[in-house]
C-alpha cells in the first residue's frame, strides 16, 4: 500500500488521453534517450523521445525504437541507418553518447498507422530532416482524409 496523504485531485488538472497527430512535418527535439532491453531478452533497443517544439501540437511526445544490438542484422542494419539520418539531421556525425543528440532541433516526418495488435491508430516517425529542410512552421498532409485513415 502507498499513502497518498497529502493529494487533492481537486488541486491538479486530470490527465485526458492523446489522440495521435496528424501526419506531417514538425520540428522537434531529442529529449531522451535510454538503451532498454527487447520484448525477447535477446538484444537490446535506444528508446529516444522526441518532442515537438512549436505549433498546434507543441510539447507532444513521440517515440523512436532503434534496435541496435540485435540477432537479426537486418534489424539492425535499419536501425543504424535510422541513426544515421538522425545524425545528419541534427548536424552530430560521430556522437560520442545518445546525450550529444539532444535537444538539437530538427524536422521528423509523423505518419499515422493502425497498430496491428490493438487495432488502434499510432503515429510513426518515418524521417528525419535537418531543421533548415523547413519553411517554418509545422506542415502537415494537406488532405481531406482523417488522420487515422491515413497510411
């Protein structure tokens, strides 16, 4: 059992749950980054969150999976590619740690796809851009089609 004394839910704005995003481009930064074991035990993955610096969507969270050590080379072999681009983007060629790649702005490509455990709708970061790629401001798909429809 944990004491809560001391807590008055009436004192703190409650949590709503998030509906992805959009997919588009935003600008956005690296704000951590953990190296945590696979679902399998038998390698492990860099857990990097990003955060979208400005627009309607300012301060959201998305996550980014690089399977760096990995039994399947393949697997990895996309991972450091992902890496790679991610590097580039911030302008950070050789890091010497994940930390030399945060909050180092840059643009991500956010799509939308349907998980296919839950069935529910997530987004994806599926590129990575150096921040001048930009006009600005966040662009996202100029589409009629709602954002859980997309691919």
């Amino acid at each position: 059992m944990v004491s809560l004394q001391g807590f008055d839910a009436n004192q703190v704005e409650p949590t709503t749950a998030f509906d992805p995003i959009p997919a588009g481009k935003y600008l956005a930064a690296i704000t951590d980054s953990k190296m945590k074991p696979t679902k399998a035990g038998t390698g492990q993955y860099l857990e990097l969150t990003l955060q979208i610096l400005e627009g309607e969507f300012k301060g959201r969270q998305l996550w980014v999976r690089l399977n760096l050590d990995n039994p399947n080379a393949q697997t990895v072999k996309i991972a450091r590619g992902e890496l790679s681009a991610i590097c580039r983007a911030v302008g950070v060629m050789s890091p010497g740690d994940s930390t030399d790649l945060h909050n180092l702005p840059m643009i991500i490509t956010v799509r939308c796809k349907k998980r296919p455990d839950t069935g529910e709708i997530s987004n994806e970061v599926r590129g990575y851009a150096k921040r001048e790629a930009a006009s600005g401001k966040p662009q996202q798909a100029q589409t009629d089609t709602p954002p859980w429809m997309r691919n």
